[in-house]
C-alpha cells in the first residue's frame, strides 16, 4: 500500500504472563481495534510485539490509541526493510539523520535477529549499520547513556526504528475486573484511577458535589478529569450525586469535628450501594496517608468499616511529587489544579478529628438517621457516558 506507516508497540509485563496470556493478548489487540474502529488500520500481535499498519490518513488515530493503551510499554514509529543489508543501513541512517536534527547527538545500535537464516548475527548487524552512522559523522556511539537507540530488528521483514515513544505500561484495560473511583477535582483520586486502568481494570466514578454551595465550574472540573480517565479506559461512565441535603444534615447532626470523617462514611456507603448496583467489585480512592488531617491511619479504618468490598488506594504510600509527575503525564494536573472547590471543603470544621474511632463513628452514624438521604442522592443521581476519545456522549 502506498504512504503506508507502521508502528511497533513493545508489550510489557504482558510478555512475562503465561497461563492466560492469550487472553490478556486478544485483549490488548480488542482494544487497539475498537481505538480504530472504521480505520484502515490493521493490528496483529506477534513474538511479544503489536504491530499496527495504518494509510498516513490514519496515523494520528493510531499514534493516539499506543498513548492511551495499557499494556502497551513503548512503541515507535517503523521503517520496514528488505532483509539485505544495504536496505537496512540505509533505514538507520535515515533514523540518524532524524533524530541528529533533533538534537541528538550520542547513539548506540540494538539489534535482534529472530530470523535466525540472516547471516549476520545481532552483534554484527549492530557493528555493520553503527559503522555507517559513525563515519557519516552525524552523531558519536555511547553504549550506556545514548541520546537515541536505534534499534533493528530481523523478522519476517527488517524493522528499522528510533526514538521510542512512551506508553502507560501494565495490563491492558478489561482484564483485571470493575471497580468504582471516587473522583474528586483535586489532583490525587484521578491518577488513583489511572493507576487501576493501567492494571486492566475497567474503571467507573462517582463524583459527590454540594451545588449550590460548589460551583458548576468545580462539576466542570470533575466531567473533565473523567473524560481524560476515558481515553485510557475505552470509555467510562461517571455517576454525579448531590449531597447538598446530606451535608446539611451532617452539619446539624454530628458533632463539628467528626463532620469531615462522616462525609467520608456517608460518601463510602453510597459509593458501596452504586458499586453493588452496578457490578463494581472494588472502590478505589485517592487518598495518601498523612496527606492532610483526614488521612490518619485511624480515620482510614473507621471508614473503611463501612465497605464490605475492597478498598483500593494505590497512592497510599507515594509522596505527593510522585503522585503530581503522573498527573502532568496523563494531562490531568492542569485541569485538577484550576481552583474550584469540591464539596469537603465548605463544610469543613476548624479542628477536624485525627483519630477517630470506630466506635465513635458507628455510635455517631447510629443516630443520625442518615441512610434515607443516601438512597434518595443516589436514586437521583445523573449519569454521563464517555467515549474512548473522552467525549461526553449522554446524561441519564
Ligand atoms: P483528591 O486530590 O483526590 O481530591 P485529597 O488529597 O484532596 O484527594 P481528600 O479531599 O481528603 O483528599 O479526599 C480523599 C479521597 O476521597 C479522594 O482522593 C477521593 O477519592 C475521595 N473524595 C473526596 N472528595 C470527593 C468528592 N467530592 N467526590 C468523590 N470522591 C471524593
Ligand atoms: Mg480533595
């Protein structure tokens, strides 16, 4: 096919798999196709490389589906060569000199024979085409830190490519269950739920807002963030409950400084009632401990009493830094740090408590009468789908 392009996608941890790596396989391959549905994009898995073959009119689809795939742990866009020599030096060159405009100036070659009827072995092929980039003078051989890897690889064709592009890593959505994310505006509960796609998890959110007392802008927020967990998740669907009549109720019925730790029981309970609802088998939340007051150790055991299902916090042990660089990669950050509050911050007290206890908290749940306005938030709730590209398809 004419201006034909091709990429080469490296599977990751999926490769290490055995009893049920085709499934996990066939899964990664589903999700590429339905990224490029009504493409003329062609996907095929083989020898623990995805390859796909796309018309040029393609190519940004295809460049967006290896960025938002997990399973996927780097890929690149390819040259495809004759296995003669000649034809493949002259496909690293081509890489070299690329990349030399881009700045680079240091380079190494690896080469992977897997046809093993090629006559040069990998440590040849990578001294015969090194040589050519070497003498050509564009850039100097540094075998342990290169500013660029060209690598080439003997199959059943020569593949020639340079600089690798990366990709979220783990196991490719849909092969590691449901679960239910409590989605707030700020910056940790969004790359919480990244984390749990990239483990294949299929992951939907709950967002609980306080209107009139959060502003559109802080729901706006919350739909955006989602529509970005979208891309990575083929698709999502995101739950918005008012609690505007909850938290009044909290704030007449509980005692001031357990206000922020029974927000947090009253969100736990409701998210559980969706999750059962819905076929969720985890809910999963952003918290860190020690972040802020509310994340004691302590106040995470009393709220955590309340979930017969598995609470996932994948951020639990990581620094903030850490938390914000995987922000900044998946685009969330400059979303989730725009300044509109949601609904925990308003009603916060002044002195909330560090530590709660169980006891304390049930004997406080116990006369609150609270589960009525629970059930009524979440029969009323609204509910958006999201496509694959992060569009918002429906309300209700
Ligand atoms: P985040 O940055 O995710 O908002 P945070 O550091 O602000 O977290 P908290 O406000 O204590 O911490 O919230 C802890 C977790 O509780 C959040 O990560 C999120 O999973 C959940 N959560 C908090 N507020 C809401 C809300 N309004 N709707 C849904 N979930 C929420
Ligand atoms: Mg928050």
């Amino acid at each position: 096919m004419k201006n034909e392009v091709l990429y080469l996608a490296r599977i990751g941890e999926l490769s290490l798999k055995c009893g049920n790596r085709d499934d996990f396989e066939q899964r990664l391959v589903q999700n590429a196709q339905l990224f490029l549905e009504g493409s003329k994009a062609k996907v095929r898995l083989s020898a623990g490389r995805m390859y796909i073959r796309c018309p040029e009119e393609n190519a940004s689809a295809a460049e967006f589906a290896l960025s938002h795939l997990s399973g996927i742990a780097g890929w690149a866009k390819a040259e495809t060569t004759g296995k003669e020599l000649e034809a493949i030096k002259a496909a690293v060159m081509k890489a070299a000199e690329k990349a030399a405009g881009e700045g680079c100036r240091t380079f190494k070659i690896e080469a992977r024979r897997s046809d093993k009827n090629f006559p040069l072995n990998s440590f040849e092929i990578a001294r015969e085409t090194g040589a050519e980039v070497f003498n050509s003078g564009l850039m100097k051989v540094d075998v342990h830190n290169p500013d660029l890897v060209i690598t080439v690889e003997i199959r059943e064709e020569a593949f020639v490519y340079g600089k690798e592009n990366e990709a979220p890593r783990g196991l490719p959505c849909g092969t590691g269950g449901r679960g239910l994310l409590l989605l707030s505006g700020g910056i940790d509960s969004p790359v919480a739920g990244y984390r749990m796609i990239c483990r294949g998890m299929k992951v939907d959110s709950i967002y609980f807002h306080s209107h009139p007392y959060t502003s559109p802008e802080a729901r706006k927020k919350v739909e955006d963030l989602a529509s970005i967990l979208a891309t990575y998740n083929l698709g999502g669907h995101l739950n918005i409950i008012s609690f505007t009549e909850v938290q009044r109720h909290i704030k007449m019925h509980c005692p001031e400084a357990f206000t922020t730790v029974i927000l947090r029981v009253c969100m736990m309970k409701t998210a559980v009632m969706l999750a059962e609802k819905i076929g969720s088998q985890a809910i999963i939340t952003g918290e860190s401990l020690g972040q802020v007051a509310s994340q004691t150790i302590e106040n995470i055991n009393a709220v955590n009493a309340y979930s017969p299902l598995p609470v996932i916090r994948p951020l639990i042990g990581m620094d903030k830094e850490e938390i914000t660089s995987t922000a900044k990669k998946t685009g969330s950050y400059k979303i989730s740090i725009l300044p509109y509050e949601d609904c925990c911050v308003i009603f916060s007290p002044k002195h909330p408590v560090l530590k709660a206890t169980r006891e304390e908290v049930t004997s406080i749940m116990d006369k609150m009468d609270i589960e009525p306005l629970l059930e009524k938030a979440l029969t009323e709730r609204e509910h958006l789908r999201i496509s694959r590209f992060g569009e918002i398809l429906s309300g209700k």
